[in-house]
C-alpha cells in the first residue's frame, strides 16, 4: 500500500504594485532609477506588510518575481511558513 508523505509546509501569495505618475521608459536611466527605488521601497516594508497578512505571521519569502505590465511595477511574492497544526 502507497503511503501519503505529507507536505511541511503551507503556501501563500500576494503582489505589490507601484506606479509612476507619468509613463517611462524602463529603458532608460530614469526608468531604470524608479525601478530601482520602487522595488526597493517595497522590499524594504516587506516584514511589515507580511505581518499585517489575515493568515497570521510566520511568514518567510519562497521567491518573487519582477514585472512591469503597461508601465506599472508589479511584485509577485510567494512566501511559506511549516504548516501549522
């Protein structure tokens, strides 16, 4: 008989934004700049917004992943934490 292993841990997502005022090109040095402080900012509150999560703290990032869709930054996060009894 096949024995279910069960996972340790439990999985949640959220997303981020940021969107500059007027449209820029992340091509050039200024798009690259806000880029750069936007992602950070965000990045920086990361242990403060995770804490303020309905499902409770314990919390840890798994990975994330940067896009910009139509000039707006979007930070996707996946986090885990051991699956609680």
């Amino acid at each position: 008989m096949e024995q279910k292993i069960e996972h340790p841990w439990e999985y949640t997502h959220m997303v981020q934004f940021a969107t500059p005022k007027v449209k820029l090109d992340y091509s050039t040095k200024e798009g690259q700049q806000f880029l750069i402080r936007a992602s950070g900012t965000i990045f920086k509150k990361l242990p403060e917004i995770i804490d303020r999560l309905p499902s409770g703290g314990g919390w840890q990032v798994s990975s994330h992943n940067i896009i910009v869709i139509d000039g707006t930054i979007m930070i996707s996060i996946l986090l885990q934490r051991p699956k609680r009894a």
